[in-house]
C-alpha cells in the first residue's frame, strides 16, 4: 500500500507541476498576443515582459525543493504509483535535470546567441550573403554540442538534440527509414516530373475574398470538430497553433487573395494540432501526462487532417458545392477530378514550406543529412551552400540559384534548433500509418468523409491519441495503435498509389 | 556625494521594481484577455493562471531582500538621491509595507469572501434581495476595518481604505467639500427638474451602425491624441482601459444599437484613462515614480474629455458634421443647439452610471456618507435600503422602488471596495479645476476645439499632469498646476452658468 507520506510528497509535486503548468499558460498567451494583437509600439516592453516571466518559470523550475520532491519519489516507492503518477513523476525528473545540468553560461551563450542569431540570418537571407551568417552557425554547432554532452552524456551529440523534439528517436532508427524513402521517392519524383499529364490549377488562382475565406475556414474547422468554446482561430503572419490550455487553444493561419486554398489547408493543418490539445487527457490536463508525446505525433496530428483528409478525393467530393458556392466565378463547372488533381500538383521547389506531399521528404532529409554531417564533422559549415545545392540536385532534379531559396530559407539553425526538421517527416508518415488502421478500425470512413461525417474519425485520434499523452513512448504507442512500429511503407506506398493515378504512371 | 555602494542598492532595487512592473504588465493583458478575447470554456483555468500570477507577484513583493534594500536606502543618506529616485524609493517602501503589514490570514479571508462576496451580491441583486448579501457585507465591513489597523495603524478606518485609493485625501477634507456640493447642487438639481425647458433627445435614439459606432469612435479618439501605434480599442462588457504597459493600452466600450452618444462618450471616457497611461513619465516607464498618481486624478483625465471637452458646445459645433453624415436618418436638420441641449439633458436617476453630470455627484456623495456612516457605527448595514432610499429622496428627489435600483446596485461593496466612490467626484472636480487653468493657460482654447485642434490641450496635460506621474502628492500637484488647492467652486460654477443656459434658469 502507498504510505501516506508518499503520498503527500506527489502531492506537493503535483501542486508545483499545475503551478508551472498554469505559468506556462500564461508564457503561451502572451505569445499569442504578441504575433496577433500587440500594438507594433509594445515590442520593446513585451520581450522585456516574457524575459521576466521566463525568469519564474527558470527560478521555479530548478527550485532545489522541486528536485528533493522528485528525487525522495523516485528512490523510495516510484511501484507504489499508478502508470499515470509515474508519468508524471518522471516527466518531471526529466525536466527538472534538463533545466539544471547545463551550466549557466552555456544556456545563457545559446539564449543570447539564438536570439541575435535570427537577426544575423534574416540579414544574410535578405542579402543572399551565407558567409555573414557562417560564423554564427559554426558557434551555435559547437555550443549545441557542448550542451549535448551536459545534457545527455550517453549519447551522440546530434542524437541529444533530436531527443529534444523526437525522444527515443536516434539516427540509428532515422538513417535507414530516410534511405528507404529516398531510394522510392526520386524515381517518384522523376516519373511524376516526365508525366505527360499536365494538371489545370488555374482556377486554383485569382481574387479570393478575405471575408469568404475566413468563413470558409471557421466552417470547415468547426466541421472536423475544433471547439470554438474552447479556442479561437484568428490571422498571424506566421501560422501557428498556441493558446494558453486545453480550454483556450488559439489557432492562427494568414490569407492572400490570390489563393485560398493554401489559408484553408493552413487553417485545416491548425485545426489538427488545435484538435490534439483540445483532446488532451481528462482529469490531468495541468499535469506533463497529458502534453503532446513529440514534435513528429504533433504533427502527425496536422497531416492526418490536411493530407489523409482534406487533399482526400471524398473530401473534394464533400466540400466541392461548398467550394463553388462560395467562389463561383473562378470554380462554377470545375468537375471533382480536376479540383482534387490541382489541389495535389506536385513538382519540385525550392521552398521547403511550399512543397508537396511528395517533395517535402526531401526537403527534410537533405537537411537531416547535412544536420548530422555537420555534428560529426563530415560536412564543415563552409561548404554548406555546395553540398546544399549538390543534394537538392540529386533528389529533387534542380538547383538553387541562390543562397536565399538554399541554404539560407530555414529559421530554425538561427535559433540553434538542430534535430528539429525530421518531426515534419516522422509525422507524415505516422499520419499515413494511423490512417490506414483507422480504415480497418471503422467501417466506411471513405463514405464518412464523402457526407461530412467526422465524428468517428476525431473520436478515434482522440481515444488512441489525444488522450494517451505522454503514457507510452512513442514507439510503444504506434506500436499500441497500429499493431507494428513506424513503418514507412505505408506512406510510400500511399505516395504511390495517389501519384500514380493522379499523373497516369 | 552620492556613494558608489549606495548607488549599487539602488540599482538592485530598480532591477526588481521593474521585475515586479513586467510582471504586472503581464497580470494587465491576461485580465484584458479575459474580458476581451478568451473563449467562454477557458473561464476556470484562467483564473487558476491568474492565481498563479498573483502568487508570483505577492512572493516577489514580500521578498526580504526587497525590504532590506528599502530599508538601507531609507536608512542611510535618502537626501543623496533625487527627487525620482527619492520617488521610487518610497513608493517601494509603502507597497512593500502594505505587503508584510498584514497578517497572511487576513489577507486570505479578504481574499476568498471578496471572491464569494461577488457571487452573493450578484445572486442578491438579481433576486432583489438586500438581506441575502447584508451578512457579507457586515464581515468585509468587520474585515478591512481590522485590515485598516494593520496597514495605517494612525488613521480612522474608513481613511485608511480612502487612502488606497485616494493617498493623502482624509474625511476631513472631503465632508466639507461634499457638504458644500450638497448646499449647491440640490437646489440646481430642484430647479432643472421646475424648469419649463422639454429638451428634445428622440433623434440620439434610433439604429445606428455598430460598425459606423466604431470608425466613429475610433476617428475621434485619434483626433484626440490616442495612439494605435501604442494601444489598441475593442470591445467588452464593462468597459475600461488596461493594457499591458504604457507602449501597450487598451481601451475598451459597448455598442448598443439604440443610442450612439452613450458608446461614443464612453470611448471619449476611456481615450482620456488611456492619454494619460500613454502621457507616463519618459524614461521611467517601467517605475512607480511615473505611475499614476491616484484614482481621483485618473478620473480626471476621462472627465475631463468626456465633459470638458465632448460635452462643450464648440465639440458639437466641430463633430456635428461627421454626426449627421455618419447617421442622417436622425441626425439631418438638427441644431447645434438642439444637439448640444439633448447631449447634456440632466435628470435624476436611479442608477449611478446611467447619471448625468449634475446628479452624478450626489449618488456619490450618498455612498460616502454610507460608507462613512458605516465604518464608524453610526449606520447599521440592517438599516441600509432604508438610509440609501431616504438620502436619494431627500438628494435627488426620487425614491427607488426595489433594492436592485437601489443599495445593491454596485459592485464594488461586494469586493471590499470600500473608499472608492469618492474619487468619480474628486475626478470630476479636479477636471473642471485644470479645465479653468488650461483656459487661462491657452488662448483660444474654444477656436482649437471647434476646429477639431486638440494637440495643445493634450500637451498641457502631457506636460502638467500626465509625465508629473507620482513626483508630487494630489495636493501638491493641484497647487502647482492651478495655484490652489482643490476647490469646488471651479465644479460648482461650472455646472451652474451651463445647466442655468441649458434650462434658462
């Protein structure tokens, strides 16, 4: 039986986990606020304010009684608690050595060195000048390395940094899964780009009304189930999905008039993340149990709504009236086949945020590969635009003629984020992966989709998903779910067979 | 001269008070999000937040670094800083007394019965009945009567809760003061309602645009001087003006359809609350010394918009224009005078806030001797309806007909805001007192406002009040800017030569 004072002791770290919790709430609204409602005047004091309020949540983070708390449950009794408490427990231990095994002046070197790096390569971006931002990279790469050794001894330094994002992840695991797609995705590539088939997208193009988009979008998501009592959706330059709970999740997308359907996935891509956190565990929703597993099962969240379902022909068959009702100038006579064909072009781009389905797993893996070269120094930073532009020519077929459309797009390194790109990847594939089991698990999802039926399909993310939290690891969740580890075949083969009849091969 | 180590304490102690102003700032958007912005489910987690927040706050402010920094500056050579550092020093010194002077389970049960206590008044005042809250109010009478103690162990208890509010304002000085608008304003009161005057207000009722409501008030406020670059305006249930920082205010209104004038006053209202957080001492935006000064004065600078400037005759004469193009179904063909008449109808009223400037004085000058009557057991909450009910009959000549138009129909009792109400009355007279100076000040201050030029006026109030910020104490501030003390004949004057025009009296 648990003693009584065991029990107190995980009481007393519940109390401090809400608390941090509820803090970092806060940290997330006032995110929010900043990237959709501050007055342009406010900047200045607004960093100044969330550099405070991250002051707290550090204070209280490494407050020596929070580490005695944790470490008196784990040496004595950690059996006597449930599989939930022992989540919590152990989040907690990570989190709490996270925070106090890297030496100050290393996280403070990274913090100040992020923070002007951004500045340094949104610079060097605008002037097509990668030797400006060079030395800041190669700083960032051997402090990044210096942390990897505090924080996690045991393991190479580039694994360390994916485990931030990808835990459990390792190259060992990548490595393989990425050759694989590589090896059937450019000759993908390369057939779809010989194809003789030619997609009409022109009425894709035009002067989409603001107004109407954003009407579109509050329908669709509230279609899928995003709880408009429970969130909000609003406009950003830069899409995101933040908020301050459970109960507030804000989702943010941007619109141009020339295209709507890009702001409506967008909205979509948000709405499935916004999903995720609304669905969070029951009962534990200020508590690490019920945080998002990792990066790639966020993401797998946003895919699986955007790319299983909305580029989904049933889809296109449901929304399509919709679709010409409200912009029928450019859509009246567009037949389903040519709306659900347009709306799945594919073709190689220099731009990783503008890529397909099909193209983007190169983006990622090309950055994945110069990540890992760069951390075992088999790649040396000044010869990233060449092998940059070497790689985008051997999987994608073009070259950059620019530092800018290179090796230059990406804010991540900026900020010191290294392992981050292959979630985007992982959660591609597991969005592929869920699905096809969720076919088998319910009957007539196709026809569910085709008549705007989405209940079971969230249920079913909800209950295998949403509300595991962070119970299982990763693998042993997909495991749990799909009946077999990550698998990329399931994508593959899906990329294969969409393609394949899209572009006749 | 100044010593290097008193300097360094100095310094220190700026550090936190601006730690502690960051976080406040903080505390303001959270609150102006949940007003404004938060999805209804989020209501029971922000709170929680905002607990959290506060909890932060309270241990940051009783910190006893805090007080040993205070205390050593205080102690050893104040006379070697100046007058703004003297400031902040000393405004430190009283938070942070006011912070540790109270026992912790007073503070708590203020706390938790003004939480409970709103919940019970708005049940009661709904139900219309009085005896359902009187036992609240009775304890949070008990209550800050015995907080009063503690926090200005010299002074009578109902002066200790004035001096929140109202630092430096004393009975003694205000029962005079009110006695004298009580001789003046009942008989003008008396002899508006015998007037033979029937002003005409049916064309300020109607549908009016909520849309054209909010350009309307929007163009006028920027007329004014607030600035969007710094500030925002949206909409809320109870309006107000908030915001994270000086960089960062935020007004709020309501729109009704019926009525215009009501919502635009109230952005005029606001705009004068936000000039005046946007008007902060430059440089020591982030430091009490620029704070401002007290309830009273913030009231001020709303009034002194709203009435000195919307409600005067050469406003009307500038906007009247925009009124009727913005709304010609009621507004083409009236008068400059039939409209400046109808905007300054007076007529007693049940209900504080819907009361005009003539009566609004007496509903305060009712609650405080309440209030004081109270605090010094000469009233008994028992009696209330029936001391409340009489007072409004012998004040304004009306008798409300239930509780809810009567004693139950502010909030701020159920909060434990007692002392509160003075400062609407010490706001409006202040106004007018500033208002006479100004005019005397500026030439041709009625040719600036016809023409729609209130860039001197809002200098002067920059320049005298606003960037003055807490350097001199209410008294001193009012002697400097207008060579004399408060003086309720500038009010009294005022309301008598207009109202006497308006209903030829």
């Amino acid at each position: 039986m648990k003693s009584e004072i065991l029990k107190g002791i995980y009481k007393q770290l519940v109390l401090k986990l809400e608390e941090l919790s509820r803090l970092g709430g806060v940290m997330g609204i006032m995110h929010w606020d900043q990237e959709v409602i501050m007055p342009k005047g406010a900047a200045e004091n607004r960093s100044k304010q969330m550099a405070a309020l991250a002051g707290v949540l550090h204070e209280k983070s490494i407050d020596l009684e929070f580490g005695r708390l944790i470490n008196k449950l784990v040496d004595t009794g950690i059996e006597n608690f449930t599989e939930i408490e022992q989540c919590n427990i152990y989040e907690a231990k990570r989190e709490y050595e996270l925070e106090t095994k890297i030496p100050k002046e290393l996280v403070q070197e990274i913090a100040e060195l992020s923070s002007r790096g951004h500045q340094i390569w949104a610079k060097a971006r605008k002037e097509n000048k990668f030797e400006d931002f060079a030395p800041t990279l190669e700083r960032l790469i051997f402090l990044k390395k210096k942390w990897a050794k505090f924080s996690f001894p045991n393991l190479e330094p580039y694994d360390a940094n994916i485990d931030i994002f990808e835990r459990g992840m390792r190259m060992s695991n990548l490595t393989p899964i990425f050759d694989q797609l590589k090896k059937e995705l450019i000759p993908l590539i390369a057939a779809i780009k010989k194809s003789s088939i030619n997609l009409e997208t022109s009425f894709l193009e035009g002067d989409f009304s603001i107004d109407k988009q954003k009407a579109l979008g509050k329908t669709i998501s509230k279609d899928i189930g995003f709880d408009y009592n429970n969130g909000r959706m609003d406009s950003s330059v830069h899409p995101f999905c933040g908020g301050g709970h459970s109960t507030d999740v804000r989702i943010t997308t941007r619109y141009r008039t020339e295209n709507f359907i890009e702001s409506l996935f967008g909205v979509i891509h948000e709405t499935g993340h916004g999903l995720y956190e609304q669905g969070r565990m029951p009962g534990f929703l200020d508590l690490p149990v019920s945080e998002s597993l990792t990066m790639g099962i966020h993401e797998s969240q946003s895919l699986f709504w955007e790319r299983m379902i909305a580029q989904n022909l049933y889809f296109c068959d449901y929304y399509l009236n919709l679709f010409v009702e409200t912009f029928p100038e450019k859509l009246k006579g567009v037949s389903l086949n040519a709306f659900y064909s347009a709306i799945n072009l594919s073709r190689p781009s220099f731009i990783r945020v503008e890529a397909d389905e099909v193209t983007y797993p190169m983006h990622i893996i090309l950055r994945y590969e110069i990540e890992k070269g760069l951390f075992d120094e088999t790649i040396s930073v000044r010869n990233l635009p060449e092998v940059w532009n070497d790689k985008m020519e051997e999987y994608l077929g073009i070259r950059p003629s620019s530092d800018s459309e290179g090796v230059l797009q990406d804010v991540h390194w900026s900020g010191g984020a290294f392992g981050y790109f292959p979630s985007y990847t992982l959660g591609a594939m597991y969005a592929c992966q869920f699905y096809s089991k969720m076919l088998l698990d319910i009957n007539d999802i196709p026809k569910m989709i085709a008549t705007g039926n989405f209940s079971c399909i969230k249920k079913w993310l909800n209950e295998n998903i949403h509300e595991k939290g962070r119970i299982f690891s990763t693998d042993d969740l997909v495991l749990k779910v799909t009946g077999e580890k990550l698998n990329p075949c399931f994508f593959i083969d899906y990329l294969k067979n969409k393609y394949g009849e899209i572009y006749n091969l």
